[in-house]
C-alpha cells in the first residue's frame, strides 16, 4: 500500500463521510514531507497526521454549508474515532485538541 492510498483509507476509516481526492491528499503529503507513491510503513505517525489534517479540515470546511460532515457521524463520534486511532498509532490524543473530559465534584464551591 503506497503513503497516498494510506491517508485515504484512514481519512475514510476516521470519517466514513470523507472521500478526499488525489489532489487534496497530495497537498497535505507535500506539507508534511511524505512521498505518495512510496510504501507506506506500518503505524507511521506522519500519516496518522496527515488523514486527521483531512478530516478537520473537511469537516471546519462543510460546518458552514449545513453540517454536511457530520450528517452520518456526530462531532463526538468523530472526536472518538481520532482518539482511537491515536491510541493505535501510539500518538497523544491532544496534539489534534482531543482531551479527556473528566467530571469533578465542584458542590462545595457553591
């Protein structure tokens, strides 16, 4: 599997909506210094990077013409997918802004 049909493929497995074309996906490879047509390495990070740069950007570029990102996976649904992959790729979460929430007891601040 060459760099290039990696990216698409984890685009589409991160965001089922997502089918990023050739040309888009080679945009995002040249900025990040990664060569299409070479054979992709297992887990490499950089394309990790790369299909979560397409999908922010697809769903930041359709939120304003009707949420058409997100009308088969909500936002969190997404969020989680990245968080996944993430721990897959042995990569933290929150370098792409996908933080833990975690609840506290604040009753004694009222």
């Amino acid at each position: 599997m060459t760099n290039l049909e990696a990216i698409r493929s984890l685009s589409n497995a991160i965001c089922n909506t997502f089918f990023p074309d050739t040309a888009t996906i080679e945009i995002v490879m040249l900025n990040e210094g990664v060569i299409g047509g070479a054979e992709t390495q297992p887990k490499d990070p950089i394309i990790l990077k790369c299909a979560i740069n397409l999908v922010r950007g697809y769903i930041e570029g359709s939120s304003s013409q009707n949420g058409v990102s997100t009308s088969v996976r909500s936002q969190e649904a997404i969020n989680a997918s990245i968080k996944h992959y993430c721990s897959m790729y042995g990569v933290d979460a929150s370098e792409y802004g996908i933080e833990d929430l975690t609840l506290m007891n604040i009753s004694d601040m009222w």
